[in-house]
C-alpha cells in the first residue's frame, strides 16, 4: 500500500482524530471506521478501528471529526459524539438522540478501491449497406375532398372534418388537418384518408 499523506488546508488542527470512511452493521452501528490522526500540518494513512475504541476515546476527551476526500486534499466535515440511550450509546454527528449511529455521507469502507479495467468491446462490424429503395414523395400538405372525421375536443364527439388536408408531422407520420363542421374549432387526426 503506498504511504500518501493528503495536505490540510488549514495548518492548524481540526481534531485529534479524523473519520474518513465508515461501515455498519444491520442494526446501523458501526461496526468499523477509517480513523486518521490530525498532525496540524498533515493527516496519516489511518487505520481500521471498532466503535468501540471510537467512544471510549471521546470519553476520554479525545476529539472525532468526520472529513471528506477531494482531489487535492481534505474537507471538513462535522464533529463526531456521544449519546446514552435506553443504556446504549450512539455516535452521531447530528443531535438526534436515537439508538442509530450516523455520520453522515462519508463513503463506506473499500469504496475508495480501485475498480479493475473495463474489458473493451469490440465495435461490431459494419453492416453491409442496403440499397434504399426510391420512396415516393409526397406533398406536406394536400388538399382533400372526401369526408373524415375526427374528435372534437370543443364538442367533445365525433365531427366531420370541414376543409381537411392531408399534412405530415414530424416524424414522418401521416395526418389529417380541418376545422369542426359544427364549431369551426381546429382538430387534427393521425392516418391516412
């Protein structure tokens, strides 16, 4: 394992010890926690302790902070205490006083680890081009003599389509434009005629 040491970007000391990553177990205690010593000028390696010695510490006096990981270095996070509840105690960042432990977003333990290389797929080989075959063009838009019907949404029934042509959407689809023979309000029908 590389010895590296991430730069604080105060020089002065957020805690005496400093919680970087966390696992819990099914009830949310923490079974384990990545736990750095604060030196003022840089942070140590850390290493793996139990919930245990983390409370037994702060009983004593000693001082958690929870920190995150950045690109170039650390940042502060949210110090870390104590709490009896029904003769149990919790560590917690927030003021909650609950049985759970919580401390916050930090990443779970081994989340850092370096994921193994992606195997690269190989491009499928191109697809023999198809000769397109010559489409018919039809006009945007042509005028219609037979009578359609469409849903009137003004009416709110079935109406014959007044002054209807023929049209294309977008997408390509045919459609059918007009007014309502008994409202003169637009409507509009998806298909052919």
């Amino acid at each position: 394992m590389e010895n590296l040491e991430y730069f604080l970007v105060k020089l002065d000391r957020w805690a005496d010890f400093l919680i970087s990553e966390v696992s819990y177990d099914v009830n949310h205690k923490i079974s384990q926690a990545k736990v750095h010593v604060d030196r003022g000028d840089h942070i140590s390696d850390g290493e793996i302790v139990d919930r245990r010695t983390i409370a037994h510490n702060i009983k004593k006096g000693k001082s958690y902070l929870t920190i995150y990981k950045t690109l170039t270095a650390w940042k502060k996070g949210e110090p870390v205490r104590t709490f009896h509840v029904d003769s149990e105690y919790s560590l917690r960042i927030d003021n909650n006083k609950v049985i759970l432990d919580f401390l916050g977003s930090i990443p779970e333990i081994g989340a850092h680890k370096e994921e193994p290389p992606q195997i690269e797929e190989k491009p499928a080989p191109p697809k023999p081009e198809a000769k397109p075959e010559p489409q018919k063009e039809e006009p945007k838009s042509t005028a219609v003599s037979e009578k359609t019907v469409a849903y009137c949404v003004k009416c709110k029934e079935k109406r014959e389509i007044k002054d209807a042509i023929q049209a294309t959407m977008k997408n390509g689809r045919p459609a059918i434009k007009g007014t309502c023979s008994v409202c003169a309000a637009k409507v509009f029908r998806i298909g052919k005629i």
